[in-house]
C-alpha cells in the first residue's frame, strides 16, 4: 500500500491528474514531479528544489535526490537544517540508527523531543481519544500534517487504507523509515490546492497543527471536499486564541473555527484526555463553553461519541509494552524545562511509580490500567 496508485494525485500547480511517468518520478506530460522513498514531493512553492530532486534522480543519484529534500523546512523551523554533508551521512547511516537519533541528526531540536515522547503526551492522548469516539469505521483514513506518523501507526490497525501528508519531507522520511511504513505519504503544501481527489477520504484527522496553518478558510474547505458529504473531518488540539500557549501560531477562538467547519461538535481537549483515562464517552461542549480551554477539538459529520473502552486507546492484547522512558529510577525526568510546563501539568502518569521496565498488554488489569495512564507505552521497535 505503500506508493500512490496512478491517478491518485493530480499537480499542485495545474490541477491535472498525475500518473507515474518513471519509477521515480510523476507527471501529467508537461510537468514532472520527483517520488522519493515511495512519497512525492509536490510542494509547489519548491519548485527549484523539485527540479534538483529530480535532475540527481535522473542521473541515477537518488541518494542525492533524498539528500536535498532531507534538507527542506517549513516557516516555523527554529533551528537551521544540518549541513548537506551531515544529512548525506545520516542516510548512509540510516539502517543503524533508531528514531531518536535520526532525528537528532536532522537537528530538530525541540520537535524531536516532542516526537520521542509524543507516545504519552496528554495532547496525544486527547487525539487518540477524539479518533475512537467518533471513529466511523472507515476504510479510508487521511490525516494532514502527520509529521512523524505517529498516529498513523495506530489508524493503520483498524483502517485498510490509510495516508498522511506533512509540508516538512524528513518528517515523512522518519514516518516511512520508522512509524508508519506501509502509508501512502505525499508531500505538500496544505495552503495551495490539494493534490486529492474529491471524497477520497473516509475520515480526515488533524492534531495538533490545523492552528499553525496559515489560509484557514482554504484549508477548512479542502478538508471538507476530501471528506465529502459522507465524510468525517477531525480536527484535533487547536489552540484557542483567547487563552495564552506556549506554542506560536496563529490560533482562533472556539468560535471562529467552529465557523469554518458550519456547525461541529466542538470540545475541550483536556476532556478527551480525562475520558480517556476514566474510561468513558467525552463530553462535547461549545464556543463559549470552552472559552476558557488552552485547546479545543471539533468533528465533522457527528454522531454519538463512544465510550473509550478500547481500540485506539490503547494497546492491542499481546502487545509488548514498556516503561515510559520518562521514568529515571522510580521518578520522572523531564526532558526540559519547557516541556515540563507544557505537558507536566496534565501528564495522565504519576511523577514516581515502581512498573516494571517490560509487561505484556492485556494480561492483567493492573497492567492495562498502566497501559492507559501510560506508565506503560506501545513503542516502536527503533524507538
């Protein structure tokens, strides 16, 4: 499932439809596009760099062609890219190292602490719970800025087809090597045209990121044609303008995105992360009901939300389960100050606890109740 079938994707500039016209590259006769390790890069504002990509993947140089999209940020990147031959010597490298080390060669700072530790962050738990309560089934799932693939990994349990596009190509490069392997991932630019098709979507999640993103209503309304009528569009963690974050961005009020998706469910995103652990439905609220919410989270298409009794809140029977590596010893040690702030606040885990470095998930309900306040985590393999 990993590569786009042919037609799936149409050019971010023109509009046309894209079929494979090499093994490495799209095009729709006129134009050409570089696919680099199975995703596409169609960010149309990097037309220079896809011209590179494309002209080292011509000459049968795809390591160079991986090596300069290795290198490409988005507007928000606090921190410079490492230096072309740092990143040529990450992917030379790549088969050894682990996800945190990839991303400690990429430079990402900060984002990569948040992306180590994302597994128990409260925000992520607000996302899983969001996703279960009003999960529809679907056999198409689509998720918008998905970084590292972090959610992709769980959606791809329950849902046949599942996709996500990320402006930033190393984050889908970590998300293809380490977390989600087997998704289809494509490259581009949220705030132009979309490169899919109307209704190609059962379910469309975003967290985390739709308040960073610049042309709102554009995006809104692509989200919603992707969706289409029978569609379901999750938006997850959007600051909330009227309250102080942490974070940069350009968030709204409750309100005014409520406006762009004409009238969702809207939440509080501590209160998906409380139903979650209590093991219970989440309570919708309203705009001015949760005025005061550092976040919120709305849906699309609503019905009922579900208890939270299982699924993708939490891990599959069988599943080898570890100690959350924020644990030194019996206490918890923060990555950084920031973080602390940020997360320590609404952590679901307890700053000291005596779990055991490995259990078996399902076993147990003293294990399963770890599993869900994540003391105990589900991490990937090259963590």
């Amino acid at each position: 499932m990993t590569r786009w079938p042919d037609g799936a994707l149409s050019s971010p500039d023109s509009g046309r439809t894209l079929f494979a016209d090499t093994p490495h590259s799209v095009g729709d006769g006129t134009e050409r596009w570089p696919v680099v390790a199975d995703i596409p890069f169609l960010r149309a504002d990097r037309r220079a760099l896809a011209d590179a990509a494309l002209a080292a993947l011509d000459a049968g140089d795809a390591e160079h062609a991986l090596v300069l999209l290795l290198g490409d940020q988005d507007n928000w990147a606090h921190t410079p890219p490492p230096s072309e031959a740092d990143r040529a010597a990450l992917v030379r490298d790549a088969e050894a190292l682990t996800f945190r080390a990839a991303m400690d060669r990429l430079a990402f700072g900060a984002v990569g602490t948040y992306f180590a530790h994302r597994w128990s962050d409260p925000t992520f738990l607000s996302g899983l719970a969001l996703a279960e309560a009003h999960w529809n089934a679907p056999s198409r799932v689509f998720e918008l800025a998905c970084g590292a693939g972090h959610y992709l990994r769980e959606f791809s349990r329950f849902a046949p087809q599942v996709a996500g596009a990320d402006i930033v190509f190393a984050k889908l490069w970590l998300a293809r090597r380490f977390l989600a392997p087997a998704a289809r991932l494509v490259c581009f630019d949220a705030a132009v045209a979309w490169p899919l098709a109307t209704a190609s979507a059962d379910l469309l999640f975003c967290h985390d990121a739709f308040y960073f993103l610049p042309e709102k209503p554009h995006v809104a309304a692509e989200m919603l044609r992707v969706a289409g009528p029978d569609g379901r569009v999750l938006i997850g963690h959007a600051h909330n303008a009227l309250v102080d974050n942490l974070s940069s961005g350009a968030p709204l009020s409750p309100g005014a995105y409520a406006e762009l998706f004409g009238t969702p469910l809207i939440y509080d995103d501590r209160e998906l992360t409380q139903a979650l652990v209590e093991a219970r439905a989440p309570v919708p609220g309203s705009a001015a009901a949760t005025a005061d919410a550092p976040a919120v989270a709305l849906v699309t298409g609503v019905g009922k939300p579900r208890v939270l009794s299982g699924g993708l809140t939490m891990p599959q029977a069988g599943t080898t389960l570890c100690r959350n590596p924020l644990y030194a010893g019996a206490n918890i040690h923060w990555p950084s100050e920031r973080y602390q702030t940020e997360y320590g606040p609404l952590a679901t885990y307890p700053l000291q606890s005596d779990a055991p470095e490995r259990a078996v998930a399902g076993t147990d309900p003293t294990t399963d109740r770890l599993a869900r306040r994540r003391v105990l985590l589900d991490l990937p393999q090259r963590w």
